[in-house]
C-alpha cells in the first residue's frame, strides 16, 4: 500500500516511527495502515487473503479477532465486530490499495467475486479531468468498499 503515518512518540522502540516521520516531512504518504470491521473474522480472512494476493499482499499478523495483511509491514487489517451489520453503501467510506499493472487489478476483482465478494465498478480505465486510471471497486462481505488502482502511462 505504500503509505505512512506520523505520530509524535518519544523513546528508542518507536525509531520506525520517527523514520515514518521524516519520510512524511520529505513528502512521503501520511498513512501508516487501514483497519475495516468484519462480522465474521474467518470468511473475512478467506476473501482477503484472496483478494489482497493479486496485488502482492499477504497475511502477515493473525491474533485473535484481528488480522493484517501487508508486503513487509502489517498495512491493511480486519477486525472482528461480531455483532457488526453489514456497511451501508451510501456511507461513502472506501479503501484504495495501489496496483502496478491493469492485470494485478483484474486478478483483484476477479479473486474477490470468486471469494465472496460483490463488484462494485468493473475493472476499467476511468478517465477524468487530472488524471487517467484503470481502477476496480469490490464489496467485501461485509459491505466495506475496497478499490484497487494503478495509473497507466500510455
């Protein structure tokens, strides 16, 4: 996912931390990771782990009723909210994970109809004023609403 967060910790441990930092001061992204609730954790981690995998993620974490997934570093977790309904769609949330090709995108959303998840805009190229991406929206199972994206240079 390539993104970063800055915290203002203090102390030798948190030294990933202040590194995160000086990459937000240089420009660097500010977000370190996403989390989205989940009513069933083990469903969740199905589709996930499917899904996430077309664009080079993999579980990296499992603790009870969490799980993250990343390339290196835990950057996209769920959580068990067991008595969690599903999101409504109107609620204008979505996660966007960065692709680096068009084939990885329609690995994604390809991998996440086959595990339970729903489309929500086919994989295609969507021009707009600034900018030209290829993107493909899901559903998860419980209705969070994931987005995979890349910029093609031609």
């Amino acid at each position: 996912m390539d993104c970063f967060v800055a915290q203002p910790v203090i102390g030798p441990r948190f030294a990933r931390t202040r590194w995160l930092l000086a990459m937000t001061d240089k420009g660097g992204s500010m977000i370190d990771h996403v989390s989205v609730g989940v009513a069933d954790l083990d469903r969740a981690a199905r589709f996930y782990e499917a899904a996430l995998a077309a664009l080079g993620l993999s579980r990296l974490v499992t603790r009870p009723g969490t799980v993250g997934f990343g390339k290196t570093y835990p950057e996209f977790w769920i959580n068990l909210r067991k008595d969690m309904r599903n999101v409504p769609h109107e609620s204008g949330t979505h996660i966007c994970v960065r692709a680096r090709t068009t084939a990885e995108i329609d690995a994604f959303h390809a991998a996440a109809l086959d595990n339970g998840g729903i489309s929500d805009g086919p994989p295609g190229l969507r021009p707009h004023d600034r900018v030209k991406y290829y993107a493909a929206f899901v559903l998860d199972p419980d209705g969070n609403r994931i987005e995979a994206v890349t910029f093609p240079q031609s």
